[in-house]
C-alpha cells in the first residue's frame, strides 16, 4: 500500500494532529502516562488498559524511576498491544455456513476474574502481564489439534518483498539546551518516530480487516511529537554534589546483608521520596541519583543511617511491635553512632562522616511517630559534631569565596547543614552556629541554594538567622528600646522582600505539571509570613490577640491557598511556618480549619515525621491557651515551653 493512501483526506488537520503535544496526566494510571494516552481513572483498572491486557498501576511502580527500565517497560507494552492487535485481527468472525469447521480460537479455561477482580476478556497469553500463573509448557490434549480443525487463517505480508522481516519501528530523538549567560535553562526534546508498519487491507480486499480503534501501534507512517521537560528556565547541577550522579544505565551495588535486604528496599520505595521533595521538583531525580544512591554505595556509616530509618518508618506505616523491629532500629542506630565515633576518632573521611551525621538528623523529620519512645541521641548533639567536621572542611570559607562567582554551585552538604542549623536554632532558642555565614552572604546577596533545596529563597533565611540571634539576646537580657529598634530594621528588611501578591499564583501548569519557581515563590511567602510572626513575638508585652497578629496568621492563610495540598502536596516541607503560626492562633482563626483540612487531605502521612509531631504539639498548645482565653488570660503558653513539658527534644523542621 503506497503512504500516499494512508494519509488523511484533509492535510492540514493530519500536520496539526501529527505534531500535537502529548499532555501528561497527575493522576491517570503509569501505564496510560508511559503511553502518553489519556487516562479515564477507572478503578481498580482504567478502560484502556483493561481492553488491551495490560497491567493497570496507579501507585508509582519502581520502573517509574529509572530511565533505562521505563523504556523497557515500554517496549514490553508495545509488544504486548502489537500482539493483542494481530490477535484481535484473526479471531476476527468470517462468513460462516452449516458446513464450517469450528475456529481455533478458542478461550482456555480460566476462572471468571483476575486477582485484581477484573472480568477476563481473553484468554491466558505469554505476552500478557496477567498470565504468569499459566503453564505455557503443557501439552495440550489430542482433541484439541483434531483434524476437523480448521488451521489459523494466514495474514498477508505488508512487505511481500522481504517476508522474513517483521514490522519495526525507528525513535531518532534530538534534544536542544538554551544557554543565556552560559547558564542551561529551558531544555527541550524531539522525537520523530519512523514505523514501517502498515495497516491492513480494508474489509473485501485479498486480506482481512482490523476493526478500528485506540492503539499505539496503529499508526501514519510518520508521527512527530514535542515536549517541553521544563515549562520554566531551570539552573540544572545547582549544586556541587560529593559524589558522582549516577547515570540512568547505572545499575547501584549496595553490600548488605540479607536479614537488611527488606529494610533497604522498603527505603528505596518509600522513604527516598519524602526526604528532599523540593530538590526533585526543581531537579527531577537528583535526590536519588546524586544523593543518596551514591552515599548509599559508598557510605557504610550512611547505609546504617538509612537502615534505621526504613525500620522506623515501617514500624509507623505498618503498624509493626514486637522486639524485631526494635532490635532493627536500635541495632542500625547504634552501628551508625559507633562508625561516627570511630571515624571522628581516627579524623579521617570527613565528608562521609558530614553526610552520616546530617542524614541521622535531617531523616528523623521524615519518619516516626511522636509517641516513639526508643533510645536516641538528640539531634543538637549530632549536630556539633557535623558544625565540627564542617569547619574542618573549611566549608563556610569556600562559601564566602563563591560570592565573587554567583555562577558557582554551592557545597550540597553546606546547604543542608545551613537549613537545620538556621530553623534548628529556633528550637532551641540560640544562635545559628554559621551566623556570620549567612550575614555575609546576605550583605553579597549571594545564594547558597536554600530555595532550591528547601523551597524557601536565601534572604529569608538569613534573616531568620538574624531573629533567631536577636531573641538569643533579648533572652540573655537586652535594653528594650534597643530590642525595639532591632525588630523595626529586621520587620523593614522582611517588607522590603515582599514582592505583593500578585506574585502569588498556582503552581501548577496548564499541563498540570508543577511550576518549580512558582513553587519557590508561594513557599517563601509563606516562611516570610511566619517570620515576621516570629519578629511579633520577641515585642515586649507580645499579645496573640491583637488585629496585627491576627492579620499576619491570615496573610499566612492565604498564602497556603498556593501550596499543592495531599500527597503529592507539600505540607511536610512547611513544618516550621506551620508551627509558628499554629501556636499563636485563636480559637476561631482560619488557621485552625485550613490546618485541620489540609491535614485531613494528607490522611495518615499527617501522623508522621516532623508534621505529625507538630501536630501533636499545636493540641496541647492550643488546649492550655484557649483555656486561659476563656478565663480571660492573655498569658500564652510558648510552644518551646509544651516540648519540655512533653519531654521532647526534636527538631521541627
């Protein structure tokens, strides 16, 4: 059949459908989204998969990840569809008289549903993912190849020249990097897909039909599509990793034992994703390439860490007691603290010791309950021994010499030493340990990569950093009008940060993929509401009452209108905000409800980590200063008073 006969009879509307971007779903099913198909979101399987046999995935498979198994998985799809399609096509009915022999296509004897209760529509296939269970190998019975069998009908070559040559197809992809300055920004990719194959002959031609309908490989000789990976400019490698990122061929060879095996895996599954969210938004796949795969492969100290971590979070999720996994939390914990002790001992591998002990502090706000009583070193006490291994690296040096290079990328491990020690301060009411650090960095308006790690852009934090030494202070004993003057220069300089509000706007793009930088945005004004908050509370006299204090909980309010809420959302990297002005709120406040809602819409996630502690903390605050409201205090109970009646020394970030 010649290409010419193929096209559509209007060629305009054929180049418009053959360049159409494929928009990618949030919520359709993996299989639809690897196909770049729209999705119906039927449960427990969608309609297209449920038609073509395959298999129907809504929660994020492990080939997701990884770009070499998704284009396997894709191929194995289209097979699976290429088959279903020729399948379809010879059990096709033909015109049948009182004579004819019964078909061959018969359905083998199955049961009326899958596991997944869906209704079987064929039977069992050695391409399909649904007929593992099948013995392929069995012999069948001599009645089935009887002679009064009629053989499979043939199916016409569509290359009659070269019949040994099965249909293939040819994906060339060109893919573009735009530079501005010598800096990457938007990068695109192309993809022209070349296929010989050739839909069948119509109906009453010398070969049979192919009823029409949705398939993958039912298509013009000739498709082009274009996708934009990022819809906004990105900084790509933002930061200067200590190791390698790995490629997505490379396959990571982690030593562990085999009773561990389950604890790693249920780590790399599930708890990978929820410890640097915004790192993968504005980096997709940095955090488990870059990261901690690496540290993961080389860092025995840090494979302990994230071992004790898996077990802990497996005993929260699943709802798992009993000594086992005790003994695995506390046993890898241990490991961890030993090989820490030794190597600072032997004052060596300093930045695998750096990246253990910021993994045992900054991966205990990810998982737990806060009801979870077993033994542990607080995390102020791992923290000096990392603010000691990082000015033996001389990190905050090499930091302040990158204000010469605002091209340069920061040191991770610096980055993430800043964002626990600056809001880590405020847990304990002192001074960051890098103050001057970040003093100078903000006097150079310099980044340091906070707002790409975290969310929050760099001069918010500093001065955080700023008010966290001022109330360190006040605390010690500070002449009020000096106090005063102080908040009035910090409130000025956290004005002068404020874009407005039009600045504030969905994150989400007309795709709906998320906007990193719109993210950044929406997350900073809700930490620069949170710290003027934490300014108002170091005024003498401070009262929650008041219509100033009011106001600034509901602009905090109005901004988390802007953060993705749920599961995909980003509550847990607001921990902090959420504290702040939770534990100043009214009774009847906006904060109470949209923090109970956004809660709710979180469902168990919100019992967990730092969110699920803080939680905790905001009921008992709010019940001992609502009462004292009723009795007509204006005394407030402070949150950092509720932790130590509580007993708890964590880090709320």
């Amino acid at each position: 059949m010649s290409k010419s006969a193929l096209k559509s009879p209007d060629p305009k509307q054929k180049d418009k459908d053959a360049t159409k971007m494929h928009r990618r779903s949030r919520t359709g099913c993996f299989t639809c989204r690897l196909r770049r198909k729209k999705c119906d979101e039927g449960k427990p399987s969608c309609r297209a998969c449920k038609h073509l046999g395959l298999k129907c995935e809504y929660k994020r498979p492990m080939w997701w990840s990884n770009n070499e198994q998704r284009r396997q998985q894709k191929e194995m799809i289209k097979n699976i569809i290429k088959r279903t399609k020729l399948n379809e096509k010879t059990n096709q009915p033909l015109p049948t008289s009182i004579n004819t022999p019964p078909s061959l296509c018969h359905s083998l004897p199955t049961t009326t549903t899958y596991s997944d209760h869906l209704a079987r529509t064929r039977s069992a296939s050695v391409e399909s993912q649904f007929s593992n269970e099948f013995n392929f190998n069995q012999i069948p019975s001599q009645d089935y190849f009887s002679s009064s069998m009629m053989p499979p009908p043939e199916f016409a070559s569509s290359h009659p020249h070269f019949p040994m040559f099965s249909p293939y197809e040819v994906d060339i992809k060109t893919e573009t990097q735009t530079f501005i300055n010598e800096i990457p920004t938007q990068r695109d990719s192309h993809i022209s897909t070349f296929s010989t194959y050739q839909v069948p002959p119509p109906p009453n031609s010398s070969g049979l039909s192919m009823p029409p309908t949705e398939s993958w490989v039912q298509q013009d000789y000739y498709e082009e599509r274009r996708e934009s990976l990022n819809e906004e400019p990105l900084d790509f490698n933002f930061f200067d990793f200590p190791h390698g990122s790995f490629t997505p061929t490379h396959q990571a060879i982690i030593d562990v034992d085999d009773c561990d095996r389950h604890l790693l895996d249920h780590f790399v599954e599930n708890v990978l994703r929820l410890i640097f969210p915004i790192l993968d938004t504005n980096q997709h796949g940095s955090a488990r390439q870059d990261v901690i795969m690496p540290a993961l492969e080389t860092n025995k100290t840090y494979l302990h860490c994230c071992l004790s971590i898996a077990a802990l979070h497996l005993k929260a999720t699943e709802r798992i007691q009993g000594e086992q996994i005790d003994n695995d939390i506390l046993r890898h914990r241990y490991a961890t603290i030993s090989e820490l002790c030794e190597a600072l001992n032997r004052d060596t591998d300093h930045h695998q010791i750096l990246e253990a002990a910021l993994g045992m502090i900054f991966f205990q706000c990810s998982v737990g309950r806060p009801d979870d009583s077993l033994p542990d070193i607080p995390w102020h006490q791992h923290f000096q021994a990392a603010t000691s291994l990082v000015d033996k690296l001389e990190l905050p040096r090499h930091l302040i010499d990158l204000n010469a290079h605002p091209d340069a990328q920061p040191p991770f491990n610096m980055t993430l030493t800043a964002w626990i020690d600056i809001l880590g301060a405020t847990m304990l009411g002192r001074p960051p340990s890098f103050a001057d650090t970040y003093r100078e960095k903000n006097m150079a308006n310099s980044s340091m990569g906070l707002g790409a790690l975290m969310g929050c852009e760099d001069r918010v934090m500093y001065l955080i950093s700023e008010i966290a030494c001022l109330e360190a202070i006040a605390t010690e004993g500070m002449d009020t009008m000096q106090l005063c003057n102080h908040i009035k220069y910090l409130g000025e300089q956290i004005s002068a940060m404020d874009p407005g509000p039009s600045a504030l706007a969905t994150a989400y793009s007309s795709t709906g993929a998320i906007r990193p930088k719109q993210l950044r945005t929406n997350m900073t004004a809700v930490f620069r509401c949170a710290a003027r908050i934490y300014l108002c509370i170091l005024v003498p006299d401070f009262d929650r009452c008041s219509s100033t204090i009011t106001s600034l909980v509901d602009a905090l309010v109005q901004a988390m209108d802007f953060i993705p809420a749920g599961s995909e959302g980003f509550d847990r990297s607001l921990v902090w905000p959420l504290l702040i002005a939770g534990s100043i709120s009214l009774p009847d406040s906006s904060f109470r409800s949209m923090f109970n809602d956004r809660c709710m819409r979180l469902g168990e996630a919100a019992e967990f980590g730092s969110l699920g502690r803080v939680k905790e903390l905001l009921k008992d605050v709010w019940k001992f200063n609502d009462a004292a409201l009723a009795r007509g205090e204006r005394q407030s109970l402070h949150w950092r008073e509720a932790m130590r009646q509580k007993g708890w020394d964590f880090l709320l970030i």
